[in-house]
C-alpha cells in the first residue's frame, strides 16, 4: 500500500510548492490513473513514490510517503527499488546501456538477481512487451517508441511489486499504447501488482485504471474511483484536462433531459445510454 499523508515538496531553489498537502492512498494491488495539466506535479508524485524525491531531489519535504509501511525518507533508494520499479517520463534518461539486451541486464545484474534466472526474465519481459526482436539491436537505432518499450520490458524484468510508469506511452502510436496498457492490466489482474499509470491518453487511461486521482497546481483536486471522478467532468474541462468524449456526452445529455446521467466511461456504456434514451 502507498500512503501520502499531507505531503508538501518544493524543489531546492523554487519558491512555488510543486506538490501541496497531498493526501492519497493507493491500496495493493490497486490501478491508478494520475492526471492533470502540464506542471500539475504529476512527474513529482511520482519522484515521491520511487524515493527519487527526496534521495535524488533536494528541496523542502513536509509530510510523509510510506511504500508498504516503510517511510520513504528513512529507506533507501535501493531497498524502495527492490519494490517500486518506475518507468521514467523521459526514456533516454533512464537508458544507460548502448544496446537493448545490456539495458536489460544492467538492472537484473545490479539487483543480485542469481545468475541462472537472468536469461529467463530477460526473455519474458521482451516478448511481453513484444520486442524479441529488439534484443540484439543498439539503442541508438530505435524510434522513441522502441526506447520506450525497452524502458518499459528492463523494468518489468525487475518484477517490482509496485509499476509507476509516467506518461509511458508518449511516443507510442494508438495500436502499441492500448497493447502497453492491457499488458498492465495483465500484470495487474493476474500477478497483483500494484499500477500507478500517468497519462495523457485519458479515454484509454479510463478505461483501464480503477481509480483516477487528478492534479492541478501540486493538489489532488479529485480522487476515487474512475467512474465518481469522471462525473466531475465540468470541473475537469475547465482545467483543461479532457474528459473521454463519451463522457462528455453522458454530461450533455444529463443537462439536456434534466435527468442525471451516470458518467459513461466507454463505447458500450454510451451505446446503452443513447438507446435508453431513443426508444
Ligand atoms: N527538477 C526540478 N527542479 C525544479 N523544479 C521542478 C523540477 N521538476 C519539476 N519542477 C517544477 O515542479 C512543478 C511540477 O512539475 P512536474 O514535472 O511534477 O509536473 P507534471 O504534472 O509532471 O508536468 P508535465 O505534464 O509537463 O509532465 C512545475 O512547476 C515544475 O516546473
Ligand atoms: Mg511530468
């Protein structure tokens, strides 16, 4: 379980707070979409879960985050990355290797895991990802979305109890994001990990993350379950963070038969809806 409890950070330097009296809890095994517009502090919530913040990243910490009751503050980084694995929102600064299977090892290699189980676990993240054939390729040569689902599969080698993975699917068309999140949702469902996922891709983020927590201005201004958030879908677009466009209309059509809709998260429910309401 992750519990924030009322933390506030401001980077070293700044005077703004880039996250205020954040309060959220994560349970096991849970899936959690964060959004929010850009400079909101997604990037830092993140940084505060992996430890990065404040191990990495100096500045003024009030509060705490605790990862499976281990404050991350007293823990260090390699005993919360034994737990957490992060996906960086910027790949290339997470790449470190010149080719895609050393990428992979480094990580393997430097957490001790034993020798005999490497190949193994190298192997069954790549194809998970379904990049096999990446394996012998340097980094150098791969599109941004490559990279991405190279940073994506070194981590999954890890087998952290608990993905954070910020903005992963940036460089990713359509086709390879969806497969990206029902690789999460797999994870998820069938082994219990714990999934912090921040996207810009709300439709497909609604789709899949249980519940939604959004940022604006380093606060938590909504939180709960997808469905109980998206209802708030005024507020939203006035933040200017999209709502899925069924979602939208689930809104539209509320206020236009004065009688409240239930907020429509996919196809499907907007179906039922539209028929329900066009005999
Ligand atoms: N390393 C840093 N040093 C100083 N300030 C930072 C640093 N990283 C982020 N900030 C500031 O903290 C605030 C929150 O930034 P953050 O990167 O967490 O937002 P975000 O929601 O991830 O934005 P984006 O959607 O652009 O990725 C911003 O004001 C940003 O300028
Ligand atoms: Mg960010």
């Amino acid at each position: 379980m992750i519990v924030f409890q009322d933390l506030s950070f401001t980077y070293k330097g700044e005077k703004q707070p880039a996250l205020q009296e954040v309060c959220l809890t994560v349970p096991d095994g849970g899936f959690l979409g964060v959004i929010g517009p850009a400079g909101a502090g997604k990037t830092t919530l993140a940084r505060a879960i992996s430890g990065m913040i404040p191990h990495h990243y100096s500045g003024d910490y009030y509060g705490s985050v605790t990862v499976n009751g281990l404050d991350t503050v007293e823990t260090s980084l390699d005993e919360i990355s034994q737990l957490v694995g992060m996906v960086f929102q910027d790949v290339d600064s997470q790449i470190i290797s010149p080719m895609v299977e050393d990428e992979m090892l480094y990580g393997l290699e430097n957490f001790g895991v034993p020798r005999e189980e490497i190949p193994g676990r190298v192997e069954d993240a790549l194809e998970k990802v379904g990049i096999a054939d990446l394996r012998d390729r340097t980094i150098g040569s791969l599109s941004g979305g490559q990279r991405q689902k190279v940073a994506i599969a070194s981590i999954l080698a890890l087998k952290p109890r608990i993905l954070v993975l910020d903005e992963p699917t940036g460089e990713l068309d359509p086709r390879s994001s969806r497969q990206v999140f029902s690789l999460l949702k797999e994870l998820n469902e069938e082994q219990g990990i714990t999934v912090i996922l921040i996207e810009q891709k709300i439709m497909l983020l609604c789709e899949f993350a249980r519940q939604l927590a959004v940022l604006n201005g380093g606060r938590v201004i909504f939180q709960g379950e997808t469905r109980e958030v998206l209802a708030h879908s005024d507020e939203l677009q006035a933040l200017g963070v999209n709502c899925p466009r069924v979602t939208t209309l689930s809104s539209i059509l509320s206020e236009k038969t004065g009688e409240k809709q239930p907020a429509c998260i996919n196809l499907d429910e907007a179906e039922a809806m539209v028929r329900r309401l066009i005999p």
